[in-house]
C-alpha cells in the first residue's frame, strides 16, 4: 500500500509540473484599455567645440599729445594710474597763450565798438557801402583770431578722452615739447577685446556659431562668456581669419591686456541632428532594440525596431534610425503592450494641479 501512494504522489507532481510548464506568459485582454504615458522623442543640436589660444587687448590705446607746443609745467599722473573721462592729465606752461588771448582781446573790443558804430550808421543810411562792408570783414577777422587764442589756451590743459589706466609716460615736466608730440599712452579698459586667428575651415561655418567663452587657468577655473564683434574677411599670409570678441574686465579683475587665453567656439552640427528618447521606452528582442508607437488615430500601439547610439544622459538614449520627431512613443507599462492593443493616453498634470490630486 505504501508503495501504491508512493507512485500516486509522483504522479500527481509530474502534472502539476506538465500543467505549469504548459500555462501561456501573461496574455492581455484585448478588451483591456491600459493608460500609458506618452513622449516624443527629442531632438538634439549637435555641437561641435572648437578651442584655439587668443590674446586679450585693450579695446582702444590712444597717444595723448598737445595740440600746442611749449614747455610741460605739470604732469598729474604716471604710469599705471588709472584716470576717469576727462581728468586733467598735464598742462603747458599758459603765460604765452594767456599773452595772445589777451592781445587780440583788446584789438577785438576796439573794433567792435567802431563796427557797432558803423553798424547803426549804415542802418540810417548814413555811411558808405564800401566803408561798412570793410568793418564787417575787420570785425570777422578779429573774432576768429581771438576764438583761435582762446582755444590755443584752453589746449594747453590736455584731459583724459576716456576712462582707462595711463600705459606710458614719455615725458617729464620742464621739457620742451611740440605740437603732437605723445605725452602720455592711454588704454580703454571699459571693455577687453579677444582677438583669435580662424582657419579657413571653420571661418566658413561662422553663421553657424552657437557661443564662445574663453578661460585662463592661471586666473581662475571659470568660464568667461564673449561676445562676438566683428571678422576680418580677409586672410592673412597664413590663410587664417582674424575674429574678434568682447570681454567684460569686471569678470574678473586680474584679466589684462596682453594675456593669453583658451577661446572655445561652439558650432552647429547642421548634418547631425540625433534623436534621443528614454531609456525607459526601450526594449529587446531577439537581439533588436524596440519601441511602441502610440497611433493617436486608433489609440492603439505599434512595435517599432530602432537603431540606437550612445547614451544621452539624464536618462536618455540616443536613436540612430528608425524614429521621427514627430513620432509619440510609450514610456510606460512597455513589458505589457502587443501590437495593436488599445491604450489611453495619461495627461500631464496642470501646473496647478501638482499631482493630479484635483
């Protein structure tokens, strides 16, 4: 008898093995609607990263010179001092210039009394044309003489045109100097400028550029944004086009002229533009990789073989081929869809219903 339940037990596991072994996977109701999240796949701009060594400069160092001559009676700065717009930097000796001014001051108050004379004679007919014509050319001639030596003695103070720091002093007080001659260098430090030699191969993709920046290790870790200014459209003997950008200086203050920096232009890929999507959405069969389109038209799904690249981050995955952009693909309960199984698209959540506890 024992021996009679012992073969009863073996048979009756030997079924439930043959009948477990034999159930179908999970099988989804046709007539089952799920709700599933839906997405696009995005499109990325490619961007190619260019790095090239530029130099900072000054955006303008202008010579400052008198516009008269004569001997310097006082300079107010030296090099490395900076000056603000229209600062006194040096003055000529005057005593000449106020000597003149005051000449032709007094040779002009004479003759305007004697034109103002003849003025109000002429204006009752009392005097001659000619006599009259000849008072209205001394009286111009005076005044322009004399605005002339008021200007020569205004210009023996010579002011700062601009903002900046006093690169050079060439001369010292006592000295005799001529007009033009350069007293003093000045550089514009409002802005900096970057300029950086392009070849021809880039130069051509210019309407293209997406941003620049430049950095310098020995200044700081940061990058520093830049704006571009202006191409020279021609080549120099090396075959390479200057660009130049526009550097804040309040960036970072021990940036100055003359100092080497790594400038990186960013460009548009136009030829390679990938698609990325979830990594979610992404399934495998038979050593293939898969998606499920969402068909808006019979709210139904549709498996979708995808060629994919490399990962994209946050994420994502990169797809070679086999989707657009306009296409909407399932990311979510993807292990449970079949082709042609009816599906509800889920909602994003109002900004105002966090949740969709409302």
């Amino acid at each position: 008898m024992f021996h009679r339940m012992k073969f009863r037990s073996a048979a009756f596991i030997m079924a439930i093995w043959a009948i477990t072994s034999c159930s179908p996977r999970e099988h989804v109701s046709p007539e089952t609607v799920r709700r599933v999240h839906i997405a696009h796949p995005t499109a990325e701009t490619a961007l190619i990263a260019h790095e090239f060594t530029g130099t900072i400069r000054e955006t303008a160092e202008v010579n400052l010179a008198f516009r008269v001559a004569g001997p310097i009676q006082r300079i107010h700065v030296k090099e490395g001092d900076y000056v603000r717009e229209g600062q006194l930097i040096a003055e000529i000796d005057p005593r000449d210039y106020e000597i003149q001014q005051s000449v032709y001051q007094a040779q002009y108050d004479q003759v305007k009394a004697e034109f103002d004379r003849l003025t109000e004679l002429n204006n009752r007919k009392s005097v001659a044309d000619n006599d009259y014509e000849k008072a209205v050319s001394g009286e111009k001639m005076l005044r322009m003489k004399l605005k002339n030596a008021e200007d020569q003695l205004q210009d023996t103070r010579l002011f700062a045109p601009f903002s900046g720091f006093i690169q050079s002093v060439k001369y010292e007080e006592g000295e005799m100097v001529n007009t033009g001659m350069t007293i003093a260098t000045l550089i514009n430090v409002k802005s900096y400028l970057v300029e950086v030699d392009l070849p021809m191969a880039l130069f051509i993709q210019k309407d293209h550029f997406s941003d620049y920046y430049c950095t310098q290790p020995l200044v700081s870790d940061s990058e520093f944004p830049l704006r571009l200014v202006s191409y020279r459209m021609k080549a120099n003997n090396s075959q390479l086009y200057r660009a130049t950008f526009s550097l804040n200086p309040d960036l970072d203050p021990r940036l100055s002229p003359g100092m080497p920096v790594n400038v990186t232009i960013r460009v548009q890929n136009q030829d390679d533009q990938p698609l990325s999507i979830p990594l979610k959405a992404l399934f495998h069969e038979n050593g293939k990789s898969y998606v499920w389109l969402f068909e808006s038209a019979s709210s139904s799904v549709r498996k979708q073989e995808v060629l994919t690249g490399e990962m994209a981050g946050s994420g994502q995955i990169r797809i070679q081929s086999g989707l657009s952009e306009t296409d909407e693909i399932v990311v979510s309960g993807i292990n449970v869809m079949q082709d042609a199984l009816q599906v509800e698209r889920i909602q994003p959540a109002s900004e105002t219903n966090v949740g969709g506890l409302m």
